[in-house]
C-alpha cells in the first residue's frame, strides 16, 4: 500500500503530466498540444507561481511565539527531516530543510510546555539505517532532553500510521497534544489525528513561503520551482485522500 501511496502523487506530477501530454500531442501530431505542454511545464517552473502555491498551503498558520502555546499532555513530533548518507562504509546521518521540527520540539518541552516528547520512527521499506526517530532519540539528549521523557512510536511509513501508533502510546490520562509538522503539512496532519480522537494543539514550523519583493528571478523557471511546485500537486492529493477518507 506504501508503493501505492508514493505512486499515485507522482503519476499526477507536473513533470509526468507534461510527459502525458507531449506523447499524446506527438500521438496526434498535434504541435498545439506539444506547446502546452511545454508552456504548463515552463508555467509550473516560475518561482512566482511556486511560491504562491506554498502560500496557499500554509496559509493557516502562521510562525508562533513558544511562550502562546497552551500546555498539553505531549510534544508529538513528525519524521520527515532526516537524510542517510554514506561516509567510507558506515552510514550517517543529516538533517534537511525540516530540521525545526525537532529544534522547535525541544524549544516547547523546555519551556515545559508537556513532560513528554514523542518521536514517530519513520522508516519506509526502502529506507536503509536506523528508523528516524531512534537517531531523533540521541540528538534530542544531546540537547538535554532526559531519556526518560522520550517515546518513540512503531516503525511508521506514512502520517496516519504516526497518529495511530501515537493512539497506541497515549492512554486516558493524556488527552491532548502539541502537534510539531512543517506548516504546509499541518492541515493534513491535524484532520489525520484528530480522526483517531486525539486533541491537537497545532505548532506549525518549517515554513516555505518567502515574503519578500517580486523581481525579474521570479519569472525565469526553474528546477527548484518546480519541485515546490510538485510539492504542492502532492500534498494537494493528500489532503483529498484524507478528507474523502475522514
């Protein structure tokens, strides 16, 4: 189901959609359907559209100050912010543009915002060394975080596996949590919880919108652009398995 899962977004990608539409406008010989193609892929490719995609998936949230944060029962912190990397034969360990999820998690339980922080061990089959969590585990020690008030959950492949292994830790004295997922992950994130009937007190972090002033870069495509742009056709999709799923 996994397979499935990881397909189905990339199948509706702006890249797969273009390769789409340029076989059946070479099938047709139709030059007019090639053109489109190319202009959806050079219109999906502008940072100016990019980046008024990503504004409209966070657009709920905005930045929070720790110290408006109400309390809860637990931190609940999402995977999605490790890379494996290989050094001579070992495998390590670094984080991506996420990594404010795991700093901000630690922000909140310092500011004894909940006496637990759950780490979700994600780790997909194709995944090589050690579940996310686990080496979240060390790196939140590090930073003084004592064990005791670490849980990890099962290996999890996917945002509602997290939320009902964190169901499974959680019992009837936790009634709520503090929910830390990339801003433009957190709607989906909170329906998917709130589903298996856990409170959540959203923290939104990592966002991707840049606030700043248009220029003539914003018209020129590029592949960062369309990566955010295939982003946004992938966490659309989400949000719409989900919402018809709940």
């Amino acid at each position: 189901m996994i397979y499935l899962h990881k397909i189905l977004p990339l199948l509706v990608s702006p890249l797969s959609i273009v390769l789409i539409i340029i076989l059946v406008g070479t099938f047709l010989k139709s030059k007019k359907t090639n053109l489109f193609g190319l202009f959806f892929l050079v219109i999906c490719s502008l940072p100016i559209v990019s980046n008024k995609l990503t504004f409209y998936l966070e657009k709920d949230y905005s930045l929070e100050d720790i110290s408006n944060i109400s309390k809860a029962d637990a931190i609940v912190v999402l995977s999605g912010m490790i890379k494996v990397i290989k050094t001579n034969k070992n495998l390590d360990y670094e984080f991506n543009d996420a990594i404010d999820r795991i700093l901000l998690g630690i922000d909140l339980f310092k500011e004894n915002k909940a006496p637990l922080l759950i780490l979700t061990n994600g780790k997909l089959p194709w995944s090589v060394g050690i579940p996310e969590g686990e080496y979240l585990k060390k790196f939140s020690i590090k930073y003084g975080i004592p064990e005791k008030s670490i849980l990890l959950t099962d290996n999890v492949q996917n945002t509602e596996q997290e939320a009902k292994s964190v169901k499974k830790i959680l019992n009837s004295n936790y009634s709520n949590i503090i929910l830390v997922t990339s801003a433009f992950h957190m709607p989906r994130a909170k329906k998917v919880f709130e589903a298996v009937n856990i409170k959540v007190i959203p923290f939104a972090v990592d966002f991707r919108h840049t606030e700043k002033e248009i220029i003539f870069l914003d018209f020129i495509p590029s592949a960062v652009a369309l990566n955010e742009t295939s982003k946004f056709f992938r966490e659309i999709i989400g949000r719409l398995y989900y919402s018809l799923k709940y």
